[in-house]
C-alpha cells in the first residue's frame, strides 16, 4: 500500500474524492493557482491511477490520443499517441510527485456520505476504512468528486443460462486475474466496445484462436499508434511548446471531424465502413459484422491502433461473430442462430455499470438527494447543491479535457470567491429549464443509466456542450456571477 505523509485532515478547504486522472489533476491545478488552500485527496483503493490501475487486461490502452488525455500542463513525452495502461499510470504517477501530490492522498478511504450544512457553511464527510471497518468524520469547504462514473466494483455482469454447466474459466476484464494463462486456447470475447476490441487482438498473440461475439455492430477506425505530427515539431522545437501544438491540433481535428460526422451522416457512415472493407479485403462479410444499425457517433467510435484488430482477422487468429447467447454449455457457448462455440475461456466485456459519487449518499440541509434529481450546471456544478464540483469528461473526445478546464473553472471559482467575501457558491435551478438527458448517447451503459445521472437543461448555462471550445468560453472567459451561481456567506444560503 502506498503511505502517505501525515497532515491536519480535520478541517480541509477542498476535499478530492479519487486519485486518478481527474483527482491527480484537480490538485495540479489547485497547487498551481490556489497555493494557499489546504487539501486532502481520498481514495476507496490502495493506489492511484484510477482506471489505469484497476484495469489489467492483455493490451489496456487509451483510446483517445494522449496529446488530449495528458494534462495541458504536463507534456506527453511517450512515442505512442495511444498509449499502454502502464504508461499511462507511469505518466500519473509522475505528475503527481511533480507536484507533491502525494503527501495529500489517503489510500484504503472510501467516501459513504458527504452532508451540507448552511450554518457552518461547510460539508461533514463521512469515511469510511474497509481495511480495518473503522470510521471517520472530515470536514471541507468545497468537495470536488473526481470518482469517475462506474463501479469499480460492480462491473455490469449479465447471467446467461447454463454458466454452471462451463467447464472453462468465465473472466471479467475489470476483475483480470494476473495468474490466467491462455496459451493456446480457445477464447470467446463476449462484447463489441473498445475493451472487447483491445482484448482479442492482444489475446489472439498467444491463444489458439479468439473468437469477439457481439450482438450488433460497432464502428471502428484504425489510427495510427504514433502521431508524426508530434515526432516532427520534438525534433525543432522545446518539448513543452511542441506538445501544446499537437494537442491544439488534435483538439481541432476532432471538433472539426466530429462537426463533419453529425452533419453528415450517412456519408460518415459510408466513408467509415469503406475503411474497414479497405483493412479487411473485399471477400469479407463487412456488411454482417462492422456495418452498425445507428448513425456514427451516436455511441463512441472504437479506435484499433494501427489497424490491430484488423491484422488478428486476416491472419485467422481471430474472428468475429454476430449472434446472440442462448446458453453456455460444457465447453463453449450455443448461440441463438443454432451455432457452437468450443471456448477454453470466456471473457465478458460487457460494459460498466454506472455510479456517480462512488455511491456516496448527498444531503444538503437534512434533505437527501440522487443525481437524477439535479440538474448539471455548465456540466461541472449541480443545482441547488452548494459547494460542489464534479469532474466528468467528454464522450466524443478526451476525457481530460473537460477534467482540466473543470479544475481551472473551480480554481478561479475559488479565488474570486476569497476575494469578495463569499463562503458559499450554489446554481439555483430555474424552473422553466426544461430538462433533458444528461448524455445523448445510445451506448449500452448510457442506456442503463437513464434514471442514474443527473439531468441537463435546454439552454445556457444547464447545457452540457460536448464541445471543447465552447466549454472553454463557458469555463475560463464568462461571467461567474451570472445570475444563476449565486453567492453567500456562512449561515445564509444564498
């Protein structure tokens, strides 16, 4: 277990639940522009790293470019643009000593309730320690959750008929068991989102045959591991201003490519689909297994590296398969189509199951609340909940561009209210804000989700803008108060 240098936890000025990507960067930014606040990081497991610690599956990797995961403070010095699970936690891990972030992490504290009080103007969090089933009490000014949006331990697991009657291994990726060895196996991959598809090309290196069962479809588009873009300005130019170049260049690049997508989509579609029959040859059943049933974008594009997946196929140590489970049997899976598939191990990429807050119980004033009854202000603050910021990235890009310009937002919230006076800062819900999803997606665990995230509105500022350069205007140049964050000081809500 990592160990942490002991401070004063009784009273924190901002208290950061979860010290992965979003956590680590939230005290970045809080070190560099609110130096003088004091600050605690908590987090439920023994490490930090978040996502890039708790996954171990052949092959984790980002699937967005690390130009745009990195931070914007900490240049991306790796060669690869999409970057391995260790690298990942490595690069973490290093910006956290950078910055002396450590000394404020404790490990093993698990948050299970956070409770407002107006008259303290301040939150009572209650802690809790699995390791030894003790409990404590924290209190803070400002919570900023940087927990993430799933259950790290409650994968969404789906039961299928028969599994008591398989004689193989059933294996989660979110719970991969380091002492597996499937050397020259028989595996199916049940799933088609980006970590079924990071998973069979790197199983299928050293197992018999890996076979990726999924129900329907998913668009996939192979993109280069390295960005000559990047390896060329390194080569002429500081570290520090050629990374800011290539990450401006990609953020336009997929503002301008996702504008294109949504406003053209079946020639998107078209175009995406060609990609693949070009990778895979013209013999191949394209139109059966990469051909989706919905419009590009509207769930999130899986990118294979340098076309890995695709490379796995042709050399026949894997295949894809578009069918449903009937049942599992002795040794494999019956499908509904009436076809069998001998497998060794089955591996269930089936996706996440979503949890804001880490499941923390909310009461402001004695009134208790869910997400879904809040309403997201500018997508990073939550009506009628004072002092509180949530750090959630985007779905058509990095998620550590929404994260970075959340920190900074809650930095110079932080200041300006040190400057006038003020203890507490509340969105007041308007009532003729007509609600609307949080996420307009149709992914599968977006789905589930429905009555689990908060809400957004149908205008400023309860719009949550999939959009880096409008969250920039939104975040860093407009007004704070705006007329709906509203002000106050301990004892008056405002």
């Amino acid at each position: 277990m990592a160990v942490s240098q002991v401070v004063d936890d009784t009273f924190v000025d901002v208290l950061i639940v979860g010290a992965g990507l979003s956590g680590i960067g939230a005290a970045c930014w809080l070190q560099r522009e609110c130096p003088d606040k004091r600050y605690v990081i908590l987090e439920a497991r023994d490490a930090m790293g978040g996502t890039w610690d708790l996954f171990r599956y052949p092959g984790i990797r980002s699937d967005s470019d690390m130009y745009t995961l990195g931070y914007a403070f900490k240049p991306w010095l790796g060669e690869n643009a999409i970057a391995d699970g260790p690298s990942i936690r490595d690069y973490i891990e290093e910006t956290a000593r950078e910055h002396d972030v450590p000394a404020h992490i404790r490990y093993g504290h698990k948050v299970a309730a956070a409770s407002w009080s107006s008259k303290d103007a301040c939150w009572t969090v209650e802690v809790e320690q699995p390791a030894t089933g003790a409990r404590l009490s924290m209190q803070a000014r400002f919570l900023y959750m940087c927990s993430g949006y799933y259950s790290y331990t409650q994968p969404h697991r789906p039961e299928f008929a028969g599994e008591a009657d398989f004689d193989g291994t059933v294996v989660l990726p979110q719970f991969w068991p380091a002492d597996l060895d499937y050397t020259g196996k028989r595996v199916v991959v049940v799933g088609s989102g980006a970590t079924a598809m990071t998973i069979v090309p790197n199983m299928a290196k050293s197992a018999g045959h890996v076979t990726m069962l999924q129900r329907s479809p998913t668009y996939v588009a192979a993109l280069p591991s390295q960005d000559t873009f990047s390896r060329l300005l390194r080569r002429w130019l500081p570290e520090r201003l050629a990374y800011r170049l290539t990450r401006l260049k990609n953020i336009m690049s997929s503002i301008t490519l996702f504008w294109l997508v949504r406003s053209q989509p079946k020639l998107a579609s078209k175009q995406m689909i060609q990609g693949v029959s070009d990778q895979l040859g013209p013999d191949y059943d394209v139109k059966t297994h990469f051909t989706p049933r919905y419009n590009p974008w509207d769930q999130r594009v899986c990118v294979v590296p340098d076309g890995d997946l695709f490379t796995a196929l042709k050399a026949g140590r894997a295949t894809v398969v578009t069918d449903e489970i009937e049942r599992f049997t002795a040794d494999g899976l019956l499908l509904k189509s009436g076809q069998a598939l001998p497998a060794d191990v089955v591996v269930l990429a089936t996706g996440l199951t979503v949890q804001l807050f880490g499941g923390m119980q909310l009461t402001v004033d004695g009134k208790s609340y869910q997400p879904s009854e809040l309403m997201a202000y500018k997508g990073m603050m939550l009506s009628d909940v004072p002092n509180l910021a949530l750090a959630f990235g985007y779905t058509n890009a990095s998620w550590t561009l929404k994260a970075d310009l959340t920190a900074r937002y809650v930095c110079r919230l932080l200041r300006y209210m040190d400057r006038k006076g003020y203890t507490v800062a509340v969105p007041r819900r308007q009532a003729d804000v007509q609600p609307v999803p949080f996420l307009n997606f149709s992914s599968g665990y977006v789905q589930r989700a429905g009555k689990l995230l908060p809400q957004q509105g149908a205008r400023r500022p309860w719009q949550v803008h999939q959009n880096y350069l409008r969250d920039t205007v939104a975040t860093r140049y407009s007004r704070l108060a705006d007329g709906v964050l509203r002000f106050g000081t301990k004892g008056v809500m405002p």
